[in-house]
C-alpha cells in the first residue's frame, strides 16, 4: 500500500513539474511577442533601407539587416530638418553601428548635432560630420562616449569652440576640427582626454590661442594649426605638451619668434615654419628641442639669421631656408650641426635667397664633396649667389674653362639670361655658335647675376679683410679651411724670401 502511494505521490510530482515548464515556456514566447510588438512601434523604419524618396535622410550600410550593420553613411537632403523629425528614430534599428558618417548636401539642412542618436550608439567609435551649419560647440557635446575614438568635424562653418565643448572622452585619440571659421583658442576647451594623440585644427581664422590651452593635453603627439592666422606665440601657448613630436605652424602670420618659445616641447621632432612672415628668429627660439631632427622655415622673409640659432638644436637632420631673403649664411651659422649634414640621410636647403659670392659661402663648396647624403648634394647644387656691381671677378673666359674641367656646360654657371651679360658690353665679343667669347681675358665689373655657387672658382669667393680674417679663422679652427691660390703663392713668395735672406746672412 506505502508502494502505490509513493508512486502516486512521484506521478503528481512529474505532472506538476511538467505544467509548470509548459507555462514558462509560453510565457517567454508571449515576452518575446510583446517585445517584437514593442520594437516594431518604436521602429517604424530601418535606417539602412530607407524606400521613401522624400527622405531627408539616406543611409548606406555594408550590411542592411536590422541589427546588423556596423558603419553607417549618412547623406543629409534638403533643409528644415529637426531634431524632432521621425527619422531620427529609425536610427534604433541599427544600435551596433561603430561608424558613422553625416555627409550634408544642401546649406542649412543640418544645424546640430544629432545628438539624440550617437548617444544611444554605445558602440559607435568614429563619428564624421561634413558640410553642416554647426556655428557653435556647445558645453560638454559628446562628453561620456566611453567608446568614441575618433571625431572629425570638417566645413561646418563653426566659429566658436565652448569651454569643455571636448570632454570626459576617455577613449578618445584623433581630433580634427578642420575648415571650419573658429577665432581662438580658449583654455578648458579640450578637458579630460586622456588618450588624445591628434588634434588638427587647421584652416581656420584663428589669431588667438590662449596661454595653457592645450594643457590638459599630456599625451598630444600632433598639433596642427597650419592655414590659420596666428600672430604671436610664447612660452606659454604650449605649455603642458611634453610628449608632442610634430608641431605644424606653417601659413601663418608668424613674423617673429622669440627666446625659449618651443622650450617645453621636449619631445618635439619636426617644426614646421614655411610660409609665415617671418623677420626675425631670436638666439635662443630654439632651445630645449634636444630632439628636433626637422625644421623648415622656408617661404618667409628673413634677412639673416643669428650664427647661435642652432646650437639648441644640434641633433636637426633636415633645415630647409629655401626662399628666404637671407644674405648672408657663414660656416659659424651650419657649424653646430656640421657632423649630422655628413650622413646619408641629411639634407640643407638654401636655394631662393639672396647670398652674396664671398668668402662666407665658400663652405658650400668643401661640405659638398664631402658629405655622404645625396639629396644634401643636389640641395647644394641648387644654391646660387649673387654677383654685385662692386665686386669684380675673373672674366667668364676663365669661368668657362673651370666649367669645362667639370665637364659641365658653361651656360650653367649663370642663372640669368646671357642677355644680361650682353647689355654690359659683351654683344660683340660673344660667339652663339661656340658659346664663349672671343675677347681677351679681363677684368670686368659684372652686373648682379646669380650664379651656382659650386661652379663659382673658390678664388673668385673674396671677402673684405675683416670678413676674410674672421671667415678664415672659422674656418681654421674647424679643419675646414683650404688655402687659395692667391694664398699658395703668397706663401710660396715669402718661402722664396726667406731662403734668400738665409743664404745672404749666410
């Protein structure tokens, strides 16, 4: 009898059990069914397959399915489209989207962020916005993107960033805001972007940027400012950047720079000064860069530089001044980064200033044969100087014979046209055909020409005695100094004297 109640006890027991799976289950399905009912209200579009024509916007996904898609391109159609627009709710459809672009086409069809939707993107990792009418960044826009690495904001007309308009972006590393119409630079605009490697904000109209703007910025490896319209630059405007590596100033209104201005950029490898207005450098504008490798001032207007200016910076392997105004570039001005122009690697620019053929230049000559880098050579190749009215050298008979033992053609030792040379006398004298001229040799004042400064005859490179006795003196006590010509026989002279008098005496 206990047998058949223990039985009849595990039979109740199993039914139960069954009932109550069987009614669980059904109530998961009926979850599931109101949930579908639930999204479907929410969702009345999918994002990526929009079929109305009419839409202000269209997305192409790499994938169309809902809940599938990863990078979303988003073109923006028309105008008066708002934040309360439906569309922007067909977004749910696509929570997983890591990409996303808004490409406007029209002016003033988009003049916010939409920000109803990258904030529910818990996913999203780069977002581009193009061509919208934005004006203003507004406190704390994309602030808790856990997620968000990279934010690009070009052509959208924005002329003002706000104080902690970039924020609480823990993930975040590349940062442009480029072609747009921002003044200045404020402090606590970029705050709490622990991971900001790049920022670029270039070609706008800044002509401020405030002391200790980039502070918070203690892992920035990229500034670029270039195409905007800063005029002055001091200690302070990049303070706090000790990991920067490249700084990008180029096509400013920079017309000087002074003592210590890059000094807390201790990491900085490549400076980048072309196209600026610059008239002056201080001694000391570039100390502290102990580890700039390029800098490249080309494109501005200085007249000379301070013979000290690179010994802050003796480890540079690339200075290009090409055209400048400089008249003057001595041996005392390359010396301290002499031994780095030697490598392979190594390369100074010159070309497209204003040199005088002096004694000051004649270190072109002697660093060119013996330099190991090839485009260094062909850099030096290029460098002209300019003959002035004063000076007077050997006649281009005796230039064209230095030319011919280089086996180079004589018409390249002049810049200028020959036409040049003809207005000052020589029309009867020079032969077309043979490409010489037919007069003794003389001494002739020439006209200011500019001439390669390799092919000049290192003899032709006379100073000023002031200029010779100190320019021979450098060049003395660096082992780069080689008697002239004019020199040997000298020497030669008072050897011949000398034994003369010896043998008089004797």
């Amino acid at each position: 009898m206990e047998t058949v109640v223990q039985y009849l006890l595990l039979a109740l027991a199993l039914t139960l059990l069954q009932t109550s799976c069987t009614e669980s289950r059904l109530n998961e399905k009926r979850r599931d069914k109101n949930e579908r009912r639930y999204h479907a209200a929410q969702v009345k579009d999918n994002i990526c397959d929009i079929t109305d024509r009419e839409s202000k916007v269209h997305c192409y996904c790499e994938n169309t399915d809902v809940k599938t898609a990863t990078r979303a391109d988003c073109w923006v159609f028309n105008g008066g489209i708002d934040e309360n627009d439906p569309i922007w709710s067909s977004f749910h459809s696509q929570p997983y989207i890591e990409r996303l672009t808004f490409n406007v086409r029209s002016n003033g069809a988009l003049k916010f962020i939409p920000l109803q939707v990258i904030h529910k993107l818990k996913r999203l990792q780069k977002l581009y916005i193009h061509y919208a009418t934005l004006t203003k960044i507004e406190k704390r826009t994309f602030s808790n993107m856990t997620m968000l690495k990279e934010i690009t904001l070009m052509n959208n007309k924005i002329t003002e960033l706000d104080f902690s308009s970039f924020t609480n972006l823990p993930a975040l590393v590349n940062l442009t805001i480029k072609e747009n119409k921002v003044t200045e630079i404020q402090r606590d605009v970029f705050v709490d972007l622990p991971t900001l490697k790049y920022l670029d904000l270039s070609f706008n109209n800044i002509n401020l940027a405030h002391d200790g703007c980039f502070e918070h910025l203690t892992v920035l490896s990229d500034l670029i400012l270039e195409a905007n319209s800063i005029t002055v630059l001091t200690r302070d405007t990049f303070r706090g950047l000790a990991n920067l590596t490249r700084l990008d100033l180029r096509s400013n209104k920079l017309s000087m720079i002074g003592d210590l201005t890059f000094t807390e950029l201790w990491n900085l490898n490549e400076l980048l000064l072309d196209n600026n207005e610059l008239k002056f450098l201080s001694e000391r504008a570039f100390d502290g860069l102990v580890l700039l490798q390029k800098l490249s001032m080309t494109g501005n207007k200085l007249k000379s530089v301070n013979e000290g200016l690179l010994e802050g910076v003796r480890g540079l392997e690339l200075l290009d001044l090409r055209n400048n105004e400089i008249e003057v570039f001595t041996f005392e001005n390359i010396k301290p980064i002499l031994e780095n122009l030697k490598v392979k690697t190594s390369v100074l620019y010159l070309s497209g200033n204003n040199l005088s053929c002096d004694c000051r230049i004649s270190w072109i000559q002697i660093l060119r044969n013996e330099t190991k880098s090839e485009p260094l050579k062909a850099a030096l190749d290029d460098v002209t100087c300019m003959l002035q009215n004063s000076e007077k050298i050997e006649t281009t008979n005796q230039l064209n014979e230095v030319a011919d033992t280089k086996d180079s053609d004589p018409d390249s030792l002049l810049v200028s046209n020959i036409d040049v040379l003809q207005q000052d006398g020589f029309e009867e004298d020079y032969d077309e055909n043979n490409k010489s001229f037919k007069s003794e040799p003389t001494v002739q004042p020439v006209i200011a020409n500019e001439v390669f400064v390799v092919n000049v005859p290192p003899e032709s490179l006379v100073c000023t005695r002031d200029s010779q006795n100190r320019e021979d003196s450098l060049m003395l006590s660096s082992g780069y100094w080689q008697p002239s010509s004019s020199f040997k026989i000298l020497s030669n002279l008072a050897l011949v004297f000398t034994l003369v008098v010896v043998s008089v005496f004797h």
